[in-house]
C-alpha cells in the first residue's frame, strides 16, 4: 500500500491565500491544484509536499455558485496553469491570475466540460448500463 | 532592438505532439515566452463516471503511450490504498520491474530525440536501436510494447517465469554495454557539450518553487525521487535520488544518462530478489474515501487524486503529469537562450503532452 496516504484540511475562501503563504514560507512544495464537481459542492484541491510528505487543503464553492477562488499566483507563481485549468474546465474564476490566459489554455469544443457533474440516469444511459 | 514575435508549434520537426511557444525574440535572443497547450486534451479523466473502477485501469494505461504502465500502476495503488488491500509481495516485485524497463526505455527515446534536436542523426540512432532491445524484453514478458496490460487492482496479470528473468537478466549485460557506447558520446562529445553546457541554466530555488519534478528538479540540485518513498519493491530496494547542482541542459541529459544505469541496476535487484508465491489478492467491494498517490515516472512524479463514494464508479479522477509540473521552468530557462536553442531547450524537460493532455 501507499507509504503516504497524505491529509485533508477545509480552508475557507478567504483564508485560502494566507493558508497557503504559511505553507510557503515553511517550505513546501505545490504539487497541484485540482477540482471535483460534486453533486454536494465544487471543491478545489491544494497539495503540497515536503520531503516527501504531502498535505492538502480543500475548498469547497456552494455547488449552485458562485464559483470564485483568490488567486495563489502571488504566493506560488506556478499555480498560474493549474488556475487557468480551473476556470477552462471547470468555470472556477480565478480572481489576480498573473498569466491570465482568458478561457484560451485549453482549445476544448464543449466549453467547461468538467463543470458539472451529469446525473446518474444520464451517466447510466451513455454506459448502456441500468443506473 | 525591435521585438518580434516568433511561434514554435504546436507543429513543429521537433515536436512529436503539439506544444505551443509565442516566443519574444530581439536580434537572436529570447527575451520572453509565453506557453500553450490544450490542442488535444482528452478528458479522460470524466471517464471515471462511465467506467467500472476495475475496469479504468486500462483507461488510466492510456493516458500516455510512454509511462503508461506506471500510470496503471499509480491508479491501481490508489485504489489498493482506498481499499486496504495487501497486493502480494512478487506482484510488487513484477511491478517494479515493468516500471522500471519503461523508464530505460522512455530516457532511451529522450536521449534519441535529444540527438535529433541538435542535428547528431547517428547518436539518434544508435538510442533507439538499444531501446529496441528492452521493448523486446517488454513484449516477451507482457505481450505488449506500449500499452502492457498486466497491472490490476490487486497485483498484476501475469508472472515472469524464472527462465524469463535469467533471459532478462543476461540481456541487461548486453543492454548495460550498449549504453555505455552511447553515453559515451553523449556526455565526453565536445559538440554536444557545446550545445547543452551552460545552455538554460534553472537554479535550484527556482527549481523548486516553480514545482519542478524528476530529473529537470534533480539537474538542479533538487534531491526529489517519489520512488525513494517506498513504494511496490522501493520499500526493500532503495533508490538514492541521482542530483547535479549545475541545472543546465547537459546536466539534465546527464542525471537521466546516470538514471539509465540505476534503473539496471534496480532491474537486477528485483530479479535477484524477487520471492515465490501468488501475483495478485482477489479484490471485492466498491472503494470509498479520497486520496492523493503519487509516483516517480521518467518524466517525475505524477499525482493522482481518487475521489471515490462506494460504488462502482469513482467521483473524481485527477491527474497531474510530470510536464504539466516542468512547464513554468520552460519557461523560466527560455529568457536569455538563443533562437536555436529553442528546440533543444523544450526537449531537455522530455515534454510529454500526451500525458499533459489527458
């Protein structure tokens, strides 16, 4: 089995930023940012690691909206990409992005297809399979 | 001194999958760059909802047809990990084997490519035609040469026989020679020197707050390997990250040339080491929880986040590749090269955008 299973801890939004700046100055690293469109809530997901070790920080945005998240670019400058992949596949705004790419980071043809989650009928009906 | 803007790709001779670069240029230097990618991205990831958790791994194995038994494998963990199932011990063995042949293989056809890049077609070449020798012993084993098709949740699919690993092991003696010729010239060419020293120079804190991950952290003095963590046969046989403090292209190329030797070296261990008994522990139920695995593909490290509820489909599914992590450290070390060292500049962190574009 895994020797790091790693750990959750809510933040809240506007805790997010100063959060993350502790971890910073204490030395981790950024190892992602990801999103999850849940039928409760949208979460966003912050990992850090530190000599091997990881840590993660969740976020959860009201499920009907609005989804808005404080940029970390001006803590960790290479959260630029993982915000911009928030906003293109999950319509997550992003607000003080320093590399904004304005919708343009992915060329996808359905705009925001990781937005939301389809129910479960309509999963069961595209598998071919009973829900 | 006139600014010109310059696009490299996402069509590019260099370029095997598409990347985009507005590249700043005045007179002959880059002065800034600005990255693209998203051409081809998948969605893989939302098959999690449509398919069985079991049934994903081959999902997960195609999410890059270079790493892509190490992207089985990280997936199968986590699901072992959210299950609480012991995978047997020669079934982590095998694993470990398997991984590490597609990090010989996949330096092999960066070190190829990389020779390509600076217009050196016989050194091209002559790494290929040695990675043709460990994708034979990759057929022999699993059947395949890109996709293996031999891990599952629980352990893996198929066993080596010993006479299998006695071939193996004396086909690494071969493989190990050959590679010597061929680093050879990789590392003591004064052409290739000429082209990588000093060239894209990333220093270590740079290295590290930009998230960089596997041998373009290592290259600058970031002591990183998440094989080091124990995982599958990692936790008998331990790996010692392979670090250079000068962060430039030639130590790139020659912490990924030394990793070429460690990785035959573990191959041999798990060989000698490798105990009897089952390959894999019947698995059922549905797995519940969220957890964030990672592990140490050619490129770096690669994070998985599985989010699942207790049913047969998984909620979430995330990956974040080792090129999405090296892609602000192209971008740092780009300011400064010159026009023609674009090209090499862009390989030396072995972007993969297959992987990127999952």
């Amino acid at each position: 089995m895994s020797p790091d299973p790693g750990s959750f801890t809510a933040v809240e939004t506007a805790a997010l930023v100063a959060e993350v700046r502790l971890l910073r100055d204490a030395g981790w690293r950024l190892v992602q940012i990801g999103a999850a469109a849940l039928p409760t809530a949208m979460e966003v997901i912050y990992s850090f690691d530190l000599g091997g070790k990881i840590t993660n920080r969740r976020v959860s945005l009201p499920v009907e909206g609005p989804h808005r998240l404080p940029s970390i670019t001006s803590v960790y400058a290479a959260a630029a990409l993982y915000e911009n992949e928030l906003h293109d596949l999950f319509r997550i705004q992003v607000e003080g992005n320093i590399l904004d790419f304005k919708g343009k980071f992915y060329r996808t043809t359905v705009p925001f297809p990781f937005a939301s989650r389809p129910s479960a009928p309509a999963l069961a009906a595209k598998a071919g399979t009973n829900p | 001194m006139a600014r010109t803007i310059i696009p490299f790709g996402p069509q590019h001779p260099v370029l095997p999958e598409p990347i985009h670069l507005d590249l700043a240029i005045e007179d002959e230097k880059v002065v800034d760059v600005l990255p693209s990618v998203g051409f081809i991205h998948r969605g893989l990831e939302r098959l999690v909802e449509r398919k069985d958790f079991q049934e994903f791994v081959y999902v997960a194995e195609r999410i890059c047809g270079i790493c892509s038994f190490i992207h089985g494998q990280t997936y199968c963990q986590g699901i072992e990990e959210l299950m609480q199932v012991e995978v047997p011990a020669r079934a982590q063995y095998l694993r470990t084997i398997w991984g590490e042949l597609s990090r010989l293989h996949s330096h092999l056809l960066w070190l190829g490519l990389l020779a390509d890049s600076f217009g050196f077609e016989s050194l091209f070449m002559h790494s290929w035609r040695v990675r043709e020798r460990i994708l034979d012993q990759i057929e022999a084993t699993t059947g395949g040469r890109v996709i293996f098709g031999s891990c599952k949740i629980g352990g893996v699919r198929r066993d080596i026989s010993p006479e299998a690993l006695a071939v193996m092991r004396k086909e690494l003696d071969v493989i190990e020679r050959d590679m010597r010729e061929i680093v050879d010239v990789f590392l003591g060419d004064s052409s290739v020197k000429r082209r990588l020293q000093g060239v894209g120079v990333l220093s270590r804190d740079d290295a590290y707050i930009l998230g960089c991950v596997g041998p373009t952290a290592r290259a600058s003095g970031v002591a990183q390997d998440m094989r080091s963590l124990g995982y599958a046969a990692f936790r008998d046989i331990k790996v010692e990250p392979i670090v250079r403090t000068e962060g430039d292209s030639y130590a790139r190329c020659v912490v990924r040339c030394a990793e070429l030797f460690q990785s035959v070296d573990i191959i041999r261990q798990a060989i000698d080491r490798i105990p009897p008994g089952a390959i894999e522990t019947k698995v059922t139920g549905f797995p519940d929880g969220e957890i964030l695995v990672r592990t140490e593909q050619p490129r770096g490290e690669v994070a998985y986040y599985l989010r699942a509820n207790g049913s047969r489909n998984l909620q979430r599914f995330r990956v974040r590749t080792p090129t999405f992590a090296n892609l602000p450290a192209l971008v740092r070390m780009l300011p400064g090269a010159n026009l023609a060292d674009v090209p090499v500049l862009v390989l030396t962190i072995d972007p993969c955008i297959s992987c990127t574009e999952r």
